[in-house]
C-alpha cells in the first residue's frame, strides 16, 4: 500500500512524504503506482521550474519506495508563493482522487 502525507503549514501546503508500493498490478503494470508517480514526479518539476523553488527532495526507491518532498514557506505573498500554493493544491487534489478511486491500494494522511 502507498501511504502519503500532505503537510500543511498556515494555510499552505509545506510538503509531502509518500511511503510503499500500490501492488495493483505486475511490475510496470501498476496504474496505481504509475499515476502516483507521475502526479509527484510533475510536482516536484513544476515547483522548481515554474514556480521556481529551490525544493528538497529525498527518494529511496530501492527500499521500499519512499519520497519527500519539502519547500520554503515564506509567509509574504508572492507570485512565487502563489504558483507554489497551485502546484501543490494540484497535486492534493489530484492524490485524494486516486485514493477515492484505489481506496484498496493508497492511503492519504493531511497534516
């Protein structure tokens, strides 16, 4: 099972930590594990080249499957804050969908 946290920081959202494999389907079959991946992945690309954050990632695939992923939070408003803040809002709502969908296969924790 996929277990993903989404950290929330005065309003906005600080991070996120994605733990295990879905295990729907055969070793690149998995469409679980797939969207997960590319919804994260895409996240951590628009942050840094649209939004323009230096972010801080940590992955270790190889035991277990693990991601994380934190940025600055600057309590100004910025347009940079703003593009961040809609990333991440994306990516949210994007991982509640699949977990409303593949409730066997990932669960989401919001802090």
């Amino acid at each position: 099972m996929i277990r993903a946290t989404i950290d929330h920081h005065d309003n906005y959202i600080s991070g996120f930590t994605i733990k295990g494999h879905a295990d729907a389907g055969e070793y690149g079959q998995d469409i679980v594990c797939a969207a997960v991946s590319v919804l994260s992945i895409s996240t951590i690309n628009g942050l840094q080249e649209v939004a323009g954050l230096d972010v801080d990632v940590e992955s270790d695939e190889e035991n277990g499957g693990f991601l994380s992923l934190s940025i600055p939070i600057d309590k100004k408003e910025s347009i940079q804050q703003i593009k961040s803040d809609a990333i991440l809002q994306t990516f949210e709502n994007g991982m509640l969908d699949i977990a409303t969908n593949y409730s066997d296969f990932i669960q989401i924790t919001i802090n």
